[in-house]
C-alpha cells in the first residue's frame, strides 16, 4: 500500500513540475497554451486532485518560485543498455551530481549528451482507450490520421497507441482534439531503435539502476533499451 502511495506521489509531483514548466512557458490559460493543456489532461488520467493541479499553476506564476529547468542526461547501464533520463530541476549543479551517483552506484557511467542519439527516436505518444472509440472502424480511424502525422499505430485489448514524428506531435494533439477524442494520456517519448536482451540476473542489474534513478525527485522520466 505504501509503495502504490509513494508511485503516486511521485507521479503528481512529476505532473505538477510539467504544468510549472508550461506556465511560465506558454501562460496559464490552457486555451492558449496546448503543453499545459495536455499536462492538465494528463493530471486527471491519474486523478490528481484538482486543488493540486490549481496549486501548481499559482505556484508557477509566483516568480520566487516553480523555475524548473528542463535536463537530458545519458549513460550505459550494465551490460551495454542505454539510458536517457529527463529532469525538471530547480537546481541543475545538484541533479547532476545525484545522477551521476546513481549511474557509478548503478554499475554504470554517464556520457555526453546526444551520445545515445543513433540508439534512440523521440516520438509522439497518444494513449486512447478502446472505449472511447467504441463503434469506430479501426482501419478508417488510423487512415483518418495519416494526414496529421501518424507514424505508427497499435492496438491491445483495451488500449490504442497513436505515435507520431516529434514534429508532428501538436499537429496530431490538435487533430484528436478537433475530433472530440478524449486522450488517456499523451507525452514525448524516447522510442529505441534496438534493444538489449539479457540474462535474467544481468537485466536485475539494469532495472535495479533505473529504479534508482526514478525515485530521484529531479527526474521526471527514464528510457532504455533493455527488452
């Protein structure tokens, strides 16, 4: 139970530093500013209360406060497997220093930015789930799509994965509003371009660092290849 409270938690400070980052981007009327409409939508896919949501955009408006600045790292983890991770930090000297940390106690090694560039593609995802499409042929919806971007489309039991080109992405977020399509969730993601397989003790070792990394309160998201 305290694990699935700390996930959470985690999860709405993740959210509350990306409507941060989009206010003082782009305003605090989700009308006019398409990231923080999107990090709002994605706040209630998780239930994040509303006061919370309220909250973190009264903070960003605050000037003393919510300046976070967005950081890419990259490293090899154990056994050849790639990582990326993104930080929202108010602090880059400190985030810096813990992720460095926690690859060399990890058993890995940060490298350069854009050293993982040839490994990874940055893409659009949109979560739909199946639901909310009901009664609509599939084969036309994706077609529908093609014009505003669609790179990839895949389906599960209950859920469809939209992605497109990393130029595309708002193209494809305004499309999907247009059509009244309610979007569970919807991010930039770093999508590999090969994969890593390894023996079951050897992938322990890489999952153990990349847990490491994601309890950290500057990091926002983790990516790697590791199958």
């Amino acid at each position: 139970m305290f694990a699935r409270f700390d996930r959470m938690a985690k999860q709405f400070t993740k959210l509350g530093k990306e409507i941060a980052i989009a206010v003082k981007m782009s305003g605090e009327n989700p009308d006019y500013n398409p990231r923080l409409r999107l990090a709002i939508q994605n706040a209630k896919s998780v239930n994040m209360p509303k006061d919370r949501v309220e909250a973190a955009i009264k903070r960003a408006l605050n000037k003393t406060e919510g300046n976070y600045e967005e950081v890419r790292y990259e490293g090899m983890a154990p056994h050849g497997v790639g990582i990326i991770v993104e930080t929202a930090t108010d602090n880059p000297t400190r985030t810096v220093a813990n992720v460095r940390m926690h690859f060399n106690k990890g058993g890995g090694a940060m490298g350069k930015t854009g050293s993982l560039d040839f490994n990874f593609t940055r893409k659009g995802v949109f979560n739909v789930e199946k639901a909310a499409l009901s009664g609509k042929d599939m084969d036309e919806f994706e077609f529908e799509l093609i014009d505003s971007g669609l790179d990839d489309f895949a389906i599960d039991e209950e859920e469809i994965y939209i992605y497109t080109t990393f130029t595309d992405f708002g193209l494809m977020q305004k499309a999907l509003e247009d059509m009244k399509i309610e979007v569970k969730n919807a991010d930039l993601q770093y999508i590999p371009n090969s994969y890593v397989d390894l023996a079951e003790d050897q992938a322990q070792e890489v999952l153990d660092l990349i847990e490491r990394l994601e309890g950290d309160d500057d990091v926002q998201n983790v990516y790697h290849n590791l199958r």
